[in-house]
C-alpha cells in the first residue's frame, strides 16, 4: 500500500508541476501580448509648440540595434501618439525642442543619457547610436536624448514636458 501511495503522489506531483509549468507559460505569453500593443504618447504641458523625437532598440532579432525617430509637432497642452508598439522596453529615449528656440528638453550624462542621430527633416533613422551610420549622411547629427523609465505592463506611457 505505501509503495502505491508514493506511486501515486509522484504522479500528482509531476502533474501539478507540468501544469504549473504551463500557467506560468501562459501567463508570460499573455503580459508579452499585452506589452507588445503598449502604446507611447507624448504630451507638451510647455507654452510653446515643441517638435520631440524618440528612440528605442529595435524589436527585431538585433535587439543591441537602436532606432531615432521624429520630428512629431505638437502643439501646447496637446498630446500625440508617438508609437503603438512600444513592446517590453524599459526605457525610452526622447529629444525635444521649443520651435521659438526658447528651449530643449534633452538628456544630461547624469541622468542615463544617450546620444542619437537625428536629422532636420522627419527621420526614422536604424542603428542611430552608431558612428558609421552617420558617414555619407550630411543632414545627420547628434543630439543627447534623456533616458526615461517607461516600466511594463502598462498599455499607455506618456513622456510629459513643462516649461
């Protein structure tokens, strides 16, 4: 009898164990589906028309591999998507700047700041924190974008500047 009860508890537990293997894949499987439709706004609360542009690495197999994006308008109190799939990033990169030139809201090395390619007409540039990718460009230079902490399991994440 005992040897068919440790039979028996062996059983259950390799089952329970295989169905606990599979909630958790399941569960994993439905935040990465949640993130992956994360949407990032942007919003100017300054009193000034601002342009910003964005940067993050790129979902695809190379993930080491950043990407710059911009230059969205947006005007004062307005608030504008800037992309719908921002996925499981932890951090994005943002630049922006009053059109009057009466400021930048940039990235300082203190606060995790990262320098990316830009250009001054709307850009969607790849591998924008690399150096090569800048030879034969001429409209491409480098601005220090400001590192914000976006988190997960959020669907909508907003990068917000004042005056």
């Amino acid at each position: 009898m005992c040897n068919y009860m440790q039979k028996l508890y062996i059983y259950e537990l390799k089952t329970n164990t295989l169905l606990m293997k599979k909630l958790i894949a399941a569960i994993a499987l439905i935040a990465l589906c949640f993130n992956s439709k994360a949407q990032l706004y942007f919003k100017n609360e300054s009193s000034t028309p601002v342009k910003v542009a964005y940067a993050m690495k790129n979902n695809g197999k190379n993930n080491k591999a950043w990407y710059s994006e911009g230059w969205y308008s947006c005007d004062p109190n307005e608030r504008i998507m800037l992309s719908s799939a921002v996925g499981l990033h932890k951090y994005v990169y943002y630049y922006a700047f009053a059109t009057d030139g009466s400021g930048a809201w940039h990235g300082k090395n203190r606060d995790g700041a990262k320098n990316f390619l830009v250009s001054s007409n709307a850009f969607d540039i790849k591998n924008a924190d690399l150096e090569y990718v800048m030879d034969g460009n001429s409209e491409y230079r480098w601005k220090t974008f400001r590192r914000i902490e976006i988190g997960t399991f959020q669907t909508k994440r907003t990068i917000t500047v004042t005056d």
